[in-house]
C-alpha cells in the first residue's frame, strides 16, 4: 500500500513532461554544436524530476490536509490522485517524500551552480519558489495557476537545461537573454 500511495501521488502520467523539456533543453545544446557532457546531462534530468515529483506529491499532501481532495469531482486534471482519501494514514510520508525530493531538487542545483557558475542561479531559485508556492499560493489565482507550469516546465527547465549544457555559450542569444529575468 505504500509504494502504491507514494507512487500514484507523484502523479505518474504527467511526469512525461519533465523528459520532453529536459531533451527540448538537449536538443537546443546540441543544436549549438556544444559537448554535452551526459554525467551532467543525467544530473539534470535527475533534479528536473525530482522537482516535478517534489511539487506534485506537495501538491496531493495539501489538498488532501486542506479536504479539497475531497470535494473535488475527480477528472484527470483535477481532484488529485485520489492515493491519500484511499490511504489517509501515509500522509506524513507523502509530505515526506516531497521534501525529501525538493531538497534533491535542491542539492542537484548547488552542485550544479558550483561547476557551471552562477548563471544557473536565478532559475533554480524560481524554481524552488514556484515549487514551494504551488499549491498554498499560486493555485489560488486562475491566471498564475496558468503561467506557473508554463513558466516551470516551457521556460525553467528547457532554458535552464541549455544554459548549464553550453556552459552559458550559446548561439541561441534569445534564449540565454531569458536567464536575467528568471
């Protein structure tokens, strides 16, 4: 039961978008003509992913403690995964393992912030505050409910990909002007 809990309040069926902009990321590193070096590449995939897993399982332990899980009509798209109604007793290891996945989101950054420069900084710190703000804030405006998954997975996550991948160095000047503001 827990394995089954933990698992579905990562929400599995949108994780597919961490890969899709992590290799969109690759993909513009490549196009540049930049050596990608695939630890670091894995390092990335890796933080990105955990950030995902990290704001969905926060996501699902919060509405589930504010009881909007259940008054929710469950769709695909809202009402949560339905794994903590189903298993009110893991709530703390989902909060756990939330935690436990920001703070790998976290650890990946300073690592990476320390061997590629801090260029990388100001996206991870969006990042980690879009990632914390979700549920208790963000969710409570139609309009930044919107932006924010666009903003952490269109924008963050491809752009911070690239930025790390080409060590700042880029043919792709747009892109990489993008970083200051974010």
């Amino acid at each position: 039961m827990l394995i089954k809990t933990v698992f579905m309040s990562t929400r599995p069926s949108f994780l597919i978008l961490t890969p899709i902009c992590v290799f969109l990321g690759l993909s513009t590193s490549l196009a540049t003509q930049s050596q990608v070096n695939l630890f670091v590449f894995f390092l990335i995939f890796i933080g990105a992913l955990s950030a995902h897993i990290s704001v969905n399982v926060l996501n699902e332990y919060y509405d589930f403690k504010s009881g909007l899980d259940l008054k929710t009509e469950k769709t695909a798209f809202s009402g949560g995964s339905g794994a903590l109604p189903d298993s009110p007793e893991l709530a703390n290891t989902i909060l756990i393992v939330g935690l436990l996945s920001l703070m790998l989101t976290i650890f990946i950054g300073i690592y990476l912030i320390i061997e590629h420069g801090l260029q990388i900084l100001p996206i991870g710190i969006v990042g980690v505050v879009l990632i914390i703000t979700y549920t208790k804030w963000l969710n409570r405006s139609p309009f930044l409910c919107l932006i924010a998954p666009g903003l952490g997975f269109g924008i963050l996550m491809v752009v911070g990909t690239h930025v790390i991948l080409t060590a700042g160095h880029s043919y792709f000047p747009w892109l990489v002007s993008l970083v200051p503001f974010f």
